[in-house]
C-alpha cells in the first residue's frame, strides 16, 4: 500500500474514533489565539510553528475524504487531499510541538492541538517513520524495562551508593529497600531519578525512615523507571507493553501503592489513563504520587526542615504533565517553600505554566538540540531568568535535561534538579539535617 492509501485511512478512522478529534478536525475558526500562547511560535513566528496550521495538516484530508463539503469545495472549504511533496515534512512538523496543551488552555473552542499532534504522530509511526532516537528509546524500554537500558546490576551498584552517601550525611543507615514482597508502597520513580539526579529518590528514602515506614517500602530491581514514551510517539500498543509489566510487578510485590516519582508523564499514564481506564481490570492497589503524599505529611507537621540548608533562590517549573493532566500544581509550592529560605514564583505557572521546550518527548532528541536551546526552550529561559532564581526545580527528568542544556547553551550559572531534592537537602533526621554531599 502506498503512503498516501495509508495516510488517508488512518486519518479517515477519525471518524469513527474519539468524538472530541472528531469534533477538533470541525472547529477551529483560524483565530490564531493558539499561535500566540504557543512556546514554539514564541521562539520563531515562522508560520509552520502555528498550531492551528500543523493541526491543518490532517484537518484538510479529513475534510476531502470526510465531509460532504470538503468532497465538493475542495479548497474553500479548507479541504485539500494529500501531498506526497507535503508529508515529506510531516516528522519534523509533528515533532516541533511539545504537546505542552498551553493551546488547549486559550483557545476559545478548547482545541488541543497536542492530541492531532499525537495522531499525526501515530501515523508517523505505522509508518515506520518515527525519528530514531525515539523508535530507539521505545525499544529499549519494551527490552529492558527502562529508558536508559540499565541492569538490575546498575539499578543496585547505584542504590548502594545512595546508601552510602546517605550514612555519610546523617550518621546513620537509611535504606532503599529492593524486591521487598508485602510492603505497602512500590516507588516508581523515573530511572534518572536514581542513575542520574539521585537527590529525588534519596529524599523520598529519607521521609520513608522519618515516618516509620523504612521496611515498607521498595524498589524494583528490574521496573524502576515510570517513562513511557508510547505516549510521545502515538503508539497505544507500545505505551500499554511498557505499562502492564509495572502493573504486574506491584501485584507480585503485593503493595497497596503504586507510588509515583517525579515523573508527570509516567503518573498521567499510571493514573489518568491506566488506572481510570481500566486497561488492565480492577486493581488491588492504588495509583498515588510522591508529591501528594509529602505534602499532607507537611501540612499535618510530621516533617521539620533547616531552611538555611537551601539558602539560594528557588523556583519551579511546572512540568506539563503534572500542572495540566494531573492537576498537581500546589503540592511541590508547598514542599519548595517548607524547605527552601527564598521561593520565587515564575509568571505565569501553574497550568498556565509555558513548556521547558523538551515536552513531547523531544528533550530526548538531541539531533534538534539547536531547535530546543533557540527556539521552543526561548521563553522559559526568559521566565527563569526573570526570576532571578539560582536554582530551578522541575519534577520530571525530561524537563530536568531540558532546562539543564538551557542552562549551558545560556552560559548561566543556575543549577536545575528536582523537588524532593531540596528536601533531602533540609530535612531533619534526628534534629539535623544532612552534611551537603555532592553526587558528582
């Protein structure tokens, strides 16, 4: 079959398919309210980066083949058939949009660009035309169980170093427990969370031992990692295989939690979309995330911080995920301002929050670094330096890669980690908080 037999039924499925992108091929009224609170058209007004104009696209096929007046107007109508000439373009259309939903949040018709974003996309893919780097990603995941490609080996060698630094802050021994059976709380955190930008999961340890709750808790020894890129691809078949061995796993281990990282992406799947879908059936456990859960523990006093630990400026960016799919916007405030001496609110946050650039899966591709670092990545530089902050924190390992190239393209001396890393760097064990030791 050729491309365009492909391309013209997968778009034509349409109509049989959600009703809301049924509804979004109908709408838009081409006021370009999209194109001016779009992260991507900030960077560059070029008017391939208009939302509305990518999610045209597949709108105008859809018109040609789909409706009544796209068949007999043609072009007046906004329909027009398929351009092989086009399509060409069509992966690095598709992956400039950051899938950050900002778009969705202004237009006066809520169109979310994101979800045509996702099914240009899905196309792509069964297409076998998804950019490397991500189909790599993807595979990697589905074969070892994580992003990164890790051991269980790796995964343990870095728990033990934890361990260590842990002792060597406090004085004492605070586990990450591993593969521990009927413990209440499996934490699954992104893999960079442990392997790369540690401080996350050794605050979460850390509230774990103040609590009481040292034995009930653990690891995975070979599901450690909530990233899902099936999600960024538009591949549903991949995003499901790499979710049900993590749905096992917490089975086996038979906990009452499936408790989430810093991750917004790997919660809004596990939550929003597995769990409230019932893809896998009634569970017996729950889906519950690791911010919510310190901050009642703040909130109710069980937690006591030296601020002066963290005595630089801090802000926070509100990754996508979390602030417009999850709705997870007060808690890390409420953790950042326990813990820190001096917070700082970038303007606008929230969900109204502009992307770090590297949504969508992008921060992954570094063969458009150019594309992240000048153009979608534009505005949130100018949002941190406004600021003034010198520290940025960010829940979720894509931004955190993101914001630290940010970073050093910018030449600026701002640091970029997680949320409970402050916290791990002022929480009191014993009416001390930690010795600073750097993981370098």
């Amino acid at each position: 079959m050729s491309n365009e037999t492909d391309v013209v039924k997968e778009i034509s499925a349409i109509k049989k398919g959600p009703k809301v992108l049924k509804l979004y091929m109908d709408m838009c009224a081409k006021c370009g309210t999209c194109a001016t609170v779009c992260p991507v058209y900030y960077g560059d007004d070029d008017a391939k980066y208009n939302p509305a104009n990518r999610s045209d696209l597949i709108r105008k096929i859809y018109k040609k083949h789909n409706t009544a007046t796209g068949k007999v107007l043609g072009s007046l109508a906004g329909a027009e058939d398929y351009n092989e000439e086009e399509f060409k373009e069509w992966e690095e259309h598709f992956y400039s949009c950051t899938g950050c939903r900002r778009c969705a949040a202004y237009c006066p018709f809520g169109i979310d660009n994101s979800v045509i974003t996702r099914k240009g996309r899905a196309i792509l893919d069964k297409l076998g035309m998804t950019p490397e780097t991500m189909q790599n990603v993807v595979q990697i995941s589905l074969d070892t169980g994580n992003t990164d490609g890790a051991s269980p080996t790796a995964l343990k060698a870095a728990v033990e170093f934890l361990e260590e630094e842990m002792h060597d802050e406090h004085g004492i021994d605070i586990k990450i427990p591993l593969d521990k059976e009927g413990v209440d709380y499996f934490y699954v955190p992104p893999s960079g969370d442990v392997l790369v930008n540690p401080e996350a999961t050794t605050g979460i340890a850390k509230v774990f031992h103040v609590m009481g709750l040292a034995d009930n808790w653990t690891m995975s020894s070979t599901l450690f990692d909530g990233a899902n890129y099936g999600l960024f691809t538009g591949n549903d078949g991949h995003m499901k295989a790499d979710n049900k061995p993590y749905v096992e796993e917490a089975k086996r281990l038979g906990v009452k939690y499936m408790f989430m990282g810093e991750c917004g992406h790997a919660y809004r799947i596990m939550k929003m979309m597995m769990e409230a879908g019932g893809w896998w059936g009634d569970l017996p456990f729950k889906v519950i995330n690791c911010m919510q859960w310190t901050t009642e523990l703040i909130k109710k006093g069980k937690l006591q911080f030296d601020k002066s630990k963290n005595p630089l400026p801090v802000t926070y960016h509100d990754p996508c995920n979390f602030a417009k799919s999850c709705e997870i916007v007060e808690e890390p405030r409420v953790i950042l301002q326990a813990t820190c001496q001096d917070y700082r609110d970038m303007y606008p946050h929230g969900a109204d929050n502009w992307c770090c650039g590297g949504g969508g899966g992008l921060s992954a591709m570094d063969d458009i670094r150019d594309f992240r670092m000048e153009v979608s990545g534009k505005k949130k530089m100018d949002q941190i330096r406004a600021t003034g902050a010198r520290y940025v924190a960010a829940a979720c390992s894509n931004c955190k890669r993101q914001l630290g190239q940010l970073m050093e393209h910018y030449k600026e001396d701002i640091a970029v980690g997680g949320v409970h890393d402050m916290l791990s760097r002022s929480i009191l064990i014993n009416g001390k908080a930690a010795e600073r030791v750097d993981y370098d």
